[in-house]
C-alpha cells in the first residue's frame, strides 16, 4: 500500500496590515486618533487671517467693465 499523502497544512494567517483598523461593514475605516496622526503628520500650523488669500466676494469683471 502506498504511504498516504500527508494533508497539507493550512499555514496560519499572517496578520495583516489592516487587522490594525476598524473596518466597517460598509467598508469605511474608523482610525483612532493616534493612527490618524501617525498618517497624516502633526496638524498643520493655523494660518494668520492676513496670509490667507484675499478671495473678493463680488465679480470683479463685472464692476471693471462698467468703469467709472
């Protein structure tokens, strides 16, 4: 009789990367607020009102082709 094959072992899982995160049903990820530091990087400092692009709140064409 022929010896039997030896059943192949499932390895175990390896963990995984995203074992780390909440994932879920939906497929969204839930970071905790460490990992999404780790991600992103420290917040970007707040920028002072006066280095903020001017951005007119009026159509400035407009009030330009109508001249004085």
């Amino acid at each position: 009789t022929k010896p039997r094959p030896k059943r192949i072992r499932k390895p175990k899982r390896q963990p995984s990367f995203m074992d780390q995160y909440k994932i879920n049903p939906d497929g969204s990820i839930d970071f905790t607020q460490e990992q999404l530091h780790e991600i992103l990087g420290p917040p970007p400092p707040p920028v002072p009102p006066w280095h903020q692009p001017f951005v007119p709140s009026f159509n400035v064409k407009k009030l330009w082709r109508k001249g004085p």
